[in-house]
C-alpha cells in the first residue's frame, strides 16, 4: 500500500497518515458561509482537499473515506445579507449553495460524502452546549452561553499563541459578562427580527464554532483523522474547536492531523476589493476562463505555501492543458475503455502522497505529455489515467471561444479546414510510410499557431484557442 505523508499542524512536522480505521478513513473540513459568490482564495482549500480526497480514496478504497465540508447557513453576514435585501434567509442560503455547488463543479471538485447545514444541528448543538456547562468547562451569563477558556489548560497549542497574541488576534469582545477575554460565545440571544431556536438559555442561535464540533461529532464520531482548511482558521476557529471539542468528549482526541492550505494572493497582492483584484470564481468562468485552468493553476503550487494568481499563469496552463489533451486525442481510437483515473502512474501518486506535492505531480504528467507527443501510446494511456485522477477530463476539451471571436473579425479569416486536409492526408501517408515527419512538422506549426490539434485515425479537427496568430501559419503555405 502506498504509504502517505502529511505535514500535520498540531506537531509542526510532517508524519506518516496511519488512519484510526482503515476501512474508514474520516477528514472534516471547514465549508463556506453562504451568503455570496466564492471568491477565488475560498475555492483553495476546496481544490486542495479535493485532491487529497481522491488519493486518499485511491490508496485505501473509495467505499472506506468519509469526507464532510459543512455550510455554515447560520450567521450574522447573512443576516446582513437579508436585511439589506430584504430576502428571506433560506432563499439566499439555498441560492448561495447552488452556486457554491456550480462553480466548484466547473472546477473539477467531486462532492463530499456528507455536506451538512449548521442549521440542521442546531438539536445537537445545544445538547453538546448544555454537557460542557454540566461539567464546568462553559457557563451562562445574559442570556450568551461561553466556553471558559482557563478550564481547558492545552488552549493555544495548535496555533502555538502566547494568550496575548491571541487576545490580539480573535479581536475579541471585552464584554461584561464574561469572565475572561479569551471566553467565546458558544450561545447567543436572538432579537425577533433574527433567526433563533428555542433552548434552555432562551431563544438564541449558536456560535460559530460550536458548530463544526456538533457537526464532526455526529458524523465522524469522537475521534477522526484529519481536519482541514485555510489557515486563517487555525486561530481562533480550529483553537476553539479543540477546546469545546476534548471538553465535551475527553474519551476522543478530536482530529488526529491537522492540515492547513495558506492564503492566495492576485498578481503579487492580497487580494481585496479595495485594491480592485478582487473576483468570484463565477466571474472568472463567466469571463471564459476554464475551470479546469483554475485548478490547474491552484495545483502548480504547494497547498503549504501562498498560491500567486497571475494572468501570466493562467494563459501557460490554458496551454498546457490543451497540449495534454491534444496529446492523448491522438491516440483516441487506441486508448482503453474506461479512463477514469482508477490506475494512475504511479509517480504521480507517490508525488501525491508526499504532502500533496501537486507540482511535482504536474510535472510528471507534463513528461507523459512529452512522450504521447513523439507517438507512445503508453505515455498517452498514463497521461489520460494521470489527468481524470487530478481532477481533468483527458477527453474534454472546454469551449474556447476566444481565438475564434478574433477570427471573425481578421480582414482574411483562417479557413480551419485547409489545415485539418493537410494534416490528414499526411498522417495518412504517414500510416503507411511509416515516417512521420512531417505530420510532426504540421502538427508543430499548427500548434505554435495557437491552434488545439485533436486527431483520430478517421478525422482531424482544429479549434482556435486565446493565443491564435495566423501569420505563423505562413509556414505552411
């Protein structure tokens, strides 16, 4: 069996995974608050942990991993989000979800097992809310319920915080009725005009982290392997999660690893809406730009350090990915039944299974592409298995639109089908000469071309993609 290696938060190094259970392999990972589009940095650690999904579920089965992304469908930006538009709350949770679910599917991520609605623990959030006051670990005072931090004496050792950085950094309120700074709210009363549930503290609605514990509780049990997401929620999110967490259930140890992506930054920034770079993935894929280039361009760097979202690198992975496409058509009517990723090459697992080294898995999968290229059929069947287990479809290619817009309005449009004769018919005579040369010169030029080759023994068909100059054409006339 393939053996894994994860760099793990809670111990600052990287480990050997040994699942609690084999056959059940158990990852929680922190989901969306839906109250709007998904901006590019929170569709990162949906893509990172998409990709250790399926190697996990390679390695060790897809019916034995169990993976749960929550959506946190109770808070106070959708509340804002309902006033300002005066909408009902369930319709923007719903709608938001939908578009979560649309815009992550464009980028290749596979659903969760389980994608619960804070909302539908809300039972199971109060009970777990109601034991830790039962055994001292959290209180009552107007109306709020709060953890207290002090009884929980390892708080801090995930982040590794002094508790002043940490007051600092939870920008925490310095409320009268708490006992301490650090004490967060586990309950809170809830006005008329908002959301709230009956409970023995009066009507209210829950924290934020008191959810994520309930939720993993139910569905992963006391313990469980690995708990992911961005590392702006190591603190204070995934702290308070441990501390409510090993107060409620000190039979467990909660999450074994502890795997966190960094941020993503636009052309060299931080990403905000007062620099202007900021943008939804929806905005992206409305522009034309490709889901699978998304992905591909997240996967080029390690899930462990910031991630640099450039024009320059979105336009190298359009073609990139076009060329291993390309690479692979050749040889469709060749290729095995069935391609779905199930037998990848097996250094790009063990790329995988180094800490999610994804560029290195890319660069393996670029050296297939390179061999398919030169006419091994071999190199194009791992290329195919290599790029459906990363998340690509090896006999898909998205609609470009871009290099064919510029060609309608050139003063002498490109005739495509000249180009797809005079590669045929050499590839033809080639089939029979045995020398193919010159099907490498064509296919060479027509490629520098910024022209998408996909050939079969029965039909060669040419598209346009962004990067069509038609005066490299000219070599072949």
């Amino acid at each position: 069996m393939t053996e894994i290696k994860l760099h793990n938060t809670k111990t600052r190094k990287k480990e050997v995974f040994t699942p609690i259970d084999p056959d059940n392999v158990r990852m929680y990972v922190c989901g969306p608050t839906v109250y709007d589009r998904a901006h590019l940095g929170n569709a990162r650690p949906v893509v990172v942990f998409d990709t250790l999904f399926r190697l996990l579920r390679h390695v060790y089965g897809e019916d034995h991993v169990t993976y749960v992304r929550n959506f946190t469908d109770v808070d106070d930006k959708i509340n804002a989000r309902a006033e300002a538009t005066r909408r009902p709350i369930r319709d923007i949770t719903d709608e938001t979800i939908e578009w979560f679910h649309q815009d992550m599917d464009a980028l290749g991520a596979m659903r969760p097992t389980h994608e619960p609605r804070a909302t539908e623990y809300i039972g199971q959030m109060i009970a777990m809310i109601e034991d830790l006051i039962a055994k001292g670990h959290a209180y009552e005072a107007e109306g709020h319920v709060l953890f207290a931090v002090e009884s929980y004496k390892n708080y801090g050792a995930l982040s590794g915080r002094s508790v002043d950085d940490m007051i600092a950094g939870a920008r925490v309120e310095v409320a009268p009725y708490k006992r301490n700074p650090m004490d967060f709210v586990l309950w809170k009363p809830s006005s008329d005009d908002l959301p709230g549930w009956d409970s023995p503290w009066g009507r209210g609605r829950p924290g934020w982290h008191i959810e994520c514990s309930a939720m993993s509780y139910e569905l992963l049990g006391d313990s469980f392997d690995i708990h992911g997401g961005g590392n702006d929620l190591q603190f204070p999110h995934h702290e308070n999660e441990i501390a409510q967490s090993c107060c409620a259930h000190p039979e467990g140890k909660f999450a074994n690893v502890w795997m966190h992506n960094e941020m993503l930054q636009v052309e060299g920034k931080k990403m905000s809406k007062s620099l202007g770079n900021f943008f939804t993935v929806h905005q992206l894929l409305e522009q034309g730009v490709p889901g699978e280039v998304i992905r591909f361009v997240f996967l080029g760097t390690h899930y462990r350090k910031p991630m640099d979202w450039t024009e320059k690198k979105r336009e190298e992975a359009e073609k990139t990915l076009l060329g291993w496409k390309s690479a692979v058509s050749v040889f469709c009517d060749d290729l095995p039944d069935g391609i779905k990723g199930q037998q990848p090459p097996v250094d790009v697992v063990s790329a995988l299974a180094d800490d999610l080294n994804t560029s290195l898995a890319r660069t393996r999968l670029n050296e297939y592409a390179k061999s398919a290229q030169k006419g091994d059929l071999q190199a194009a069947i791992s290329l195919a298995e290599g790029m459906e287990f990363l998340g690509f479809k090896h006999d898909h290619t998205w609609e470009v639109g871009f290099g064919a817009s510029l060609n309608k309005i050139l003063d002498d449009p490109v005739d495509l089908g000249v180009y797809e004769a005079m590669l045929f018919t050499a590839r033809k005579a080639a089939m029979e000469t045995k020398d193919f040369a010159e099907v490498d010169r064509i296919s060479s030029v027509l490629r520098d071309a910024g022209l998408e080759v996909r050939a079969s023994k029965t039909e060669v068909v040419l598209d346009f993609t962004p990067d069509f100059d038609p005066s490299k054409l000219e070599a072949l006339k």
